[in-house]
C-alpha cells in the first residue's frame, strides 16, 4: 500500500467541505490527511493516535499541555485525551494515525 502526499493533498482540495481524508486502512490502522481550516474542531477519539507533521507550524494542546510544532514533527495522543492544534499557520497540514484497541493500547 501507498499514500502520496501530492495525491492525498489534491484530493482533499478538491472536498472542500472536508477536512480530512482517510487514504489508507489495515486492519485496526488508518491514515488519513488532516487540513483544517482557521480552527481544529477535533475533539477526543477512541484510538491511540500519532501525527506526522507534514507543513505549517503552530501549537498542540494535548491533555491541557502546549507544545509547538513544526514540518517533520512527529505527535503522540493517547486515546481518550483531548486534544487539538491551536495557532497553526494557514498552510498547516499533517498526517494522522489511528492504531490499536478501542480505548488504547494498556500499557
């Protein structure tokens, strides 16, 4: 299986009422392609999940801690925990992972 960046990303311009796509899936894993727009609506999800940074730059609010972030960072949530990107630029978009046992992985 392979995501292109270049085809995720002309993809989900051509939804632009979406925010995200989901460009793969396997089993418990999926991979989407998240752009939103001025604000992250997102709230907590029922997976673990990993963010792999791919443009823009701002802040990450996870489990009520900020962290910035920038191109190639990668960002880890527990499933459960709110979270959501706040001050990001206008060309911010990343990767996102879904993984694992509703509720997380008990580690």
């Amino acid at each position: 299986m392979k995501a292109s960046l270049k085809d995720s990303l002309e993809l989900l311009d051509k939804l632009p009422d979406r925010l995200f796509h989901r460009v793969m899936r396997h089993g418990t894993m999926s991979v989407e392609i998240y752009k939103p727009n001025e604000k992250d609506l997102q709230t907590a999800h029922r997976q673990d999940e990993i963010y792999i940074v791919i443009s823009g730059s701002g802040n990450f609010i996870n489990d009520g801690k900020l962290t910035s972030f920038l191109p190639g960072d990668v960002l880890f949530v527990p499933a459960g925990i709110d979270h959501r990107f706040v001050d990001f630029s206008s060309d911010f978009a990343t990767w996102v992972i879904f993984y694992g046992p509703i509720d997380g992985e008990q580690v």
